[in-house]
C-alpha cells in the first residue's frame, strides 16, 4: 500500500513538472520546438535521478534500500559521537549587577538607532520588506518617526506579538 501511494505521488509530481517545464517553453518558442524540448527535458531528467547510491562500500539500487542507506548517513552525521562536554559548573562567572541589568533592558533612543543604522553598509541587499540600507539611510529624517513607533512597541510588548 504505501509503495503504491509512493508511486501514485512520484507520478502526479513528475506530472506537474513535466507540465511547468512544457509551459515555460511554449511562452518562448511556441510548438515549433517539441522535439528539442522533450530532449532537453529527458537529458536533464536523466541526468537529476538516482538509479543507485553507494554508501560506506555497498551499493544499494532500489528505493527502499536507498532511503535508509541516506537516513542511515544522517544519522549518524547528526549523532553526538561524544560523551563527554565540558561544564561550567565550577567556573567562577561574573554577575551582572542591578544596574547593568537595567541599562540592557532600556528603550533604544533616537540617537541609537540612527547612529547604527549610519554605521551600516548602503549597498547591501535588500530586506525582507524590500528596502535597502542606503534607502532607510537617506530618507531616515522621513521614516525615523514610523522605525522609532515600531521599536517603542517592540519594547513594550518584549518581541511576543
């Protein structure tokens, strides 16, 4: 039953693909080139499967035998092969006094933020919203009102919104 329901979603998959690839050609050449384009997709097709993988000497060629051959190698890359670690249970560590504590817990100020967002680089890439440092550098007499309400809340709320 589940070889069957891997087989059955193998198929839909390499439907879908096999629709995407026919679709990005088509908006390019048109009809014209079908022939080119199911050798192109076959050569590639061939070239990113796996017929069979070899692991520590052995070589496994069928489905099963290769997913727990892979499972088999990241297990045993992400498994603590060691027993011992270090503690820090006898180290003398400073603590923190009330006023340290209070000075890490303050709002970031005005000058804060604008001297760090200065002491960035301008042409890195851009962020998740788009913007890039240049851009929040120069329009930041613009848009300091609008990061400085975010960073109020953000404090406020201690980042669980």
């Amino acid at each position: 039953m589940e070889a069957k329901a891997d087989k059955e979603k193998i198929g839909l998959m390499e439907e879908i693909s096999w629709g995407q690839k026919s679709r990005a050609l088509w908006l390019q050449a048109g009809d014209r080139n079908t022939k080119f384009f199911h050798r192109t997709t076959n050569a590639h097709k061939r070239f990113n499967s796996l017929s069979s993988i070899e692991a520590e000497g052995v070589c496994y060629d069928t489905l099963p035998d290769m997913k727990s051959a892979i499972q088999g190698l990241y297990k045993s890359l992400f498994t603590e092969s060691e027993q011992w670690r270090p503690g820090v249970a006898g180290l003398a560590l400073p603590r923190l006094q009330a006023s340290d504590k209070d000075y890490l817990e303050l709002s970031f100020s005005e000058d804060e933020v604008s001297k760090a967002l200065s002491d960035c680089c301008g042409d890195k890439s851009p962020g998740p919203d788009g913007m890039t440092m240049a851009f929040l550098q120069s329009n930041w007499p613009t848009l300091n009102g609008d990061i400085m309400g975010m960073f109020t809340i953000f404090f406020f709320h201690r980042g669980s919104l």
